[in-house]
C-alpha cells in the first residue's frame, strides 16, 4: 500500500512538472534545439527517480535528492532545472550518441544557473534554505562533471593560468550559503543535515605524524609534503598559505575513498582559502601538487561525475608539473600521476 502510495504521489509530481514546464514554453524559447522537446522531460523525471545505483553524490545525498527533491522542486526552479539537468547529463553519459540528452542537459543548467543567481539576491530565509542548498549541491556536482567536455586536449602549457576554477569556485558555493548568518538557525533542521554532518566531520583537520603507529603509504607521504611545504605541524594557527589545504589533504589521505565521503572530498574544495585559490590561479607549483593529489584520489569514487574529470584534471596538472625544476615535486608527482595514468617524463 505505502509502495502505490508513493508511485502515486510521483506521478502527480511528474505531471505537475510536465504541465509547468510546458505552460513556460522552456524549451522552445530557451533553446532553438530540433532534438529536445518537451515531452522528454518525463523521461529525464523517471530516470532521476529511478536510478538505484550509487549516481548522485553520497547515499545519504542521492536519498534526499531522490525522495525529498520532488517535493520540494515545484518551489524552486532552479531545483527543478538542477534536477532535470543532472539527469539528461547522466543520460548523455550513458548514450553519448543521443544529442537529446546533451541540449537537454545544457538548457536545463543555464536555466538552474540563472534562477539560483536570482533567487540569491532576493530574501534568504528558512523557507528556502533547503531548496538553496539542494540547488548548490546539483550544480557544484554538475560543474565538476562539465569539466571533462570543458577541459582542452593535453596538459597545461606555460601559457595556462592556473587550472580551471570554474568548477571550483562551484563548489565553494555550499560554503557561501553555510556562512551565511541568516541561513544559521534553520540548518539544523534541514533535510540536508546528515550531508552536512558527513561532510564535517573535520572541524580543524591537522596533521599529527606523531600519532602514526606505523609508516603507512599516508603518513610517509604526508610527511614529504610537509618537508616540501617547510611545515612543522607545531601549530594550526600559521601564515603559511598552504598548511589548511594540507592539513584537509592529509587527513583525506587516511581515508577511504568512497560514495560515502564524497562530501568530504566536495567540502575541502569549500575550504579552500582565498589566499590559496589566488596561488592557483598564478599557476604555483606547490598548490597544483596539492590539487593533484586531491583529483587523484577524488577519481578512486566510481561515479559517473567523477572518474572523467578527475583523471582529466589529475593529467593536466601531471603535464604541467613534470617540467618542474624542483626535483623533490616531480617524486612527489609519481603517485597522482599513477592513479590518472599519467606517464612522467622525468
């Protein structure tokens, strides 16, 4: 009974979706396209709600997205665009022959784009806060998945400035709406607060290689970016541009890549300083080999919105740091570059 029950209330919630979307005439005026039409929305509906496989971030994340994104998505339209484009973009994964699905996707995001944006400069409240963030977390995964068709053929050259920030500065859009003074007291009680909680489960991450019992793969390695670093582990509190992002790296280090640390892996893209976003964007070596690591192990999760970008991210940066001068990041380059397949030159 309780299984017709929801089938029901889905169905309800698909022709609502289909008659809204059509009364907005979406499609047709969005984007002169001859392969998506309107009655593929239904389509791109039943596969985000039937897919059970892990696809959509963490378990906990893929549940919410599933079960409670539905009911919440006729209040948001850019949840509702966030939605319908992550499925048509996973669709055009899996039937890349299929231009339906990549103009749906394409129209789908732009359209979720300019609605958050919109809705972001208007009130804030307990009313949409979980909406906002449903919305941030589709589009932060999907500018991470974007990078793969975005990224140019081969590795950075001297003339790139730092690597594509695009999807990171993405990403760090969960971190904007958690600070926000007026979105505090409702977090609590959102549905989103078993992903806060797994994805927080560092409050100030350190490295403390006294601890290490043994000379794990982790420890050794966290060790040599620490002497390439200059840093000591005597305190948290430090100048040093490069001891946080550190400190995050190493502590995913220990951890096992899987769907379910997903968000950890999304929240040390959040937590990334401004100082330190500056260094990647002028190309320092350090930072790049940091973010190597990040996008070698980030690429161990098998989802759809990962493994690609990761790998093409990991090989950009790979290129690039082959050609540098210091001999001790070309060592250190040799576990990315053998997670994305990269072959060393050096």
């Amino acid at each position: 009974m309780q299984s017709d029950q929801v089938s029901t209330s889905r169905e309800s919630v698909k022709a609502q979706i289909i008659r809204s979307l059509k009364d907005a005439d979406v499609p047709s005026s969005g984007l002169k396209n001859p392969f998506y039409k309107q009655s593929d929305t239904a389509e791109l509906i039943d596969h985000f709600i039937e897919v059970s496989y892990p696809w959509l971030g963490s378990t906990e994340s893929q549940r919410i997205m599933q079960y409670d994104g539905l009911q919440l998505l006729m209040r948001a339209p850019y949840l509702l665009h966030g939605i319908l484009s992550f499925s048509a973009s996973h669709l055009s994964y899996l039937h890349h022959y299929n231009k339906k699905y990549c103009a749906a996707a394409v129209l789908h995001y732009q359209l979720s784009l300019i609605s958050y944006q919109e809705r972001l400069q208007k009130d804030v409240n307990s009313k949409n806060v979980d909406l906002l963030f449903g919305g941030c977390l589709l589009q932060s995964m999907m500018a991470f998945g974007y990078l793969f068709h975005e990224a140019r053929d081969g590795p950075l050259d001297s003339d790139d400035k730092g690597i594509g920030l695009t999807w990171l500065r993405a990403m760090q859009g969960t971190k904007v709406l958690y600070e926000r003074e007026e979105l505090r007291p409702y977090l609590t009680k959102s549905i989103w607060l078993p992903v806060f909680l797994e994805s927080n489960c560092w409050e100030e991450a350190s490295c403390n290689h006294q601890e290490d019992e043994e000379e794990s793969w982790a420890a050794h390695t966290s060790k040599a970016l620490h002497r390439l670093f200059e840093l000591d582990n005597s305190s948290i509190v430090d100048e040093n541009p490069y001891r946080q992002p550190l400190a995050l790296l190493c502590h995913l280090m220990r951890c096992e890549s899987s769907h379910d640390n997903i968000g950890m892996f999304m929240m040390f893209s959040g937590k990334l300083p401004p100082e330190f976003i500056g260094l990647l964007e002028n190309s320092d070596q350090k930072a790049m080999l940091i973010m190597s690591y990040w996008s070698a192990l980030f690429g161990k999760i098998d989802q759809w919105w990962i493994v690609r970008s990761a790998k093409v991210e990991c090989m950009r940066i790979c290129g690039f740091l082959d050609k540098a001068s210091d001999a001790r990041i070309r060592e250190l380059l040799a576990f990315p570059a053998a997670q994305c397949g990269y072959t060393l030159i050096t």
